[in-house]
C-alpha cells in the first residue's frame, strides 16, 4: 500500500479530497497501526482521494494538554497548524477521537480552523452513499458486537450513532452495555492515564469496562479509538478471554467485510 504524503501531491500540482491524520498511536503503536492500514485500505478501495502528511505531522499536544503542559501543547498546536495551513488544509479525518477534539475545538483558538472528521463519521456516509459494498454474510453477520463509547467521540462530541450505524450495516447484533452513550464508562487512558500508571483502587478502569463488555455475551467488543483499544484488550486478557473475545476497531470490521 502506497499512500501520498502532502508535500508529494503539492509537488505535482495536486489536491486531495481530504488529509488523513494518522495520530502518534496510528503511526507509531502496532496494533494501532494494523487500524491505520485497514482504514486506508477501505479508502483505497473506493477510490477517495486523500494524502497523510507523514514526517511533518506531529503530535497534536492533547496528552500535554491533560497532563497540565499548556506551554508544551501551543508549542505542538503552533507547529502543527502552520504545516495545515501552508498546504491550506480544509478538510481534516483521523481514526482517534483524542486527535478529533483537539483538531476540531481546541486548535481554532490557536488559528487552525478546519473541518473535522471522525473515521466512523466517514465510514457511515460512504455507507449511505453505496461507495462502500459490504459482502452478503459477511464475517460479522449474525454475531454480537458490543461498542465501547470513546469519552471524547461520544460525550465531548456528542458522536454515537455513526458507528453504530456502520455496525449494524454489517447486519450484526448489537448488544448494549449497561453503561453505554452518555453514560458509558471510560476505558481508562483518557487525560493522560494511557501513559502513567492509574491511582490505587478495588479495580482498574479498563478491567471494570472490560468486564461490563464481557457481561453482554457479545464475541466481539468493537472500538473507535486506539487507546480504547489497548485498554479494552488489556481487560479482556486480564479475564483470559481473549480467545473468545476479540477487540476491534470498527475500519478494521468494515476492511474485513468489503467486497472484494
């Protein structure tokens, strides 16, 4: 797979629909970036037109941000937003909802004012478009899929039905946890947490939510996030399930389930 980076399309004089953020986890962890690839084979595969700015993105300063480095974020923000703006980005989708809040209501007071899109958000208008053709009986048919809701795609934003949407157009079942949408309960690694270890307590965050997944029955618990996913796979091993459970990002559902 062969992705263009921006500086190669402005070189041949070209524009890209859309300018995938891939984030630090996308980029740079290896179970986030089998999420990166599913998600760029599904753009691929329908032809979209879009360019990643590759060694000239960095991160976007969210985890300094939580963690109380204000200096450090605007340094980040700043560097970031003069590369968008000198390609004059307009049009901005990425796979992680931390990237997507930031990008989309913290980098406008800095002067880096784009429209931002969350990959879920995508996937259900390529859906609803029919540019994305799901096979009949797919490998998710039938089968019980949980979502976790990511805190900073649901509550922050205010995003749930988009992939539930895409899940239910795999022609699965959807099976809720006790705490899900407004009410869902964070898988942990917000704030920061994903790269510290947790305050003492009776149960870590993400082996509770792991275990309110496992509650459903559900043989898959699907994810919008890469820190969710690390967190959600952390719990479901802690129970020893993870032959039974597997978690995945919803691209890498929709990758699985494309026509070929």
């Amino acid at each position: 797979m062969q992705v263009k980076t921006m500086a190669e399309m402005a070189m041949n004089g070209e524009s890209p629909e859309i300018l995938f953020w891939v984030g630090c986890a996308g980029s740079f962890d290896q179970r986030a970036q089998k999420i990166t690839k599913a998600f760029a084979s599904i753009l691929d595969k329908v032809g979209f037109s879009y360019a990643i700015l590759g060694k000239e993105e960095a991160c976007t300063g969210d985890p300094a941000r939580r963690a109380g480095n204000e200096f450090l974020f605007q340094m980040m923000a700043y560097q970031n937003i003069q590369v968008l703006n000198g390609y004059g980005i307009k049009k901005i989708v990425t796979t992680c909802p931390h990237c997507f809040n930031t990008l989309k209501n913290e980098y406008p007071e800095l002067g880096g004012t784009y429209e931002v899109i969350h990959h879920t958000t995508l996937l259900q208008q390529l859906i609803d478009e029919g540019r994305i053709q799901l096979k009949e009986g797919g490998s998710f048919k039938g089968k019980k899929i949980s979502f976790h809701d990511s805190c900073y795609l649901g509550r922050a934003n205010n995003i749930y039905e988009a992939p539930r949407k895409v899940l239910e157009a795999l022609d699965a079942e959807l099976v809720e946890m006790k705490r899900c949408r407004s009410k869902g309960l964070c898988c942990g690694a917000g704030g920061a947490q994903m790269f510290k270890e947790d305050e003492p307590g009776d149960k870590r965050i993400n082996i509770e939510r792991a275990d309110e997944a496992l509650a459903t029955g559900a043989g898959f618990i699907a994810a919008a996030c890469p820190f969710c996913n690390t967190m959600m796979t952390d719990g479901v091993k802690n129970r020893e399930k993870e032959n039974e459970v597997a978690v995945l990002d919803v691209a890498e559902m929709v990758a699985q389930s494309m026509v070929d």
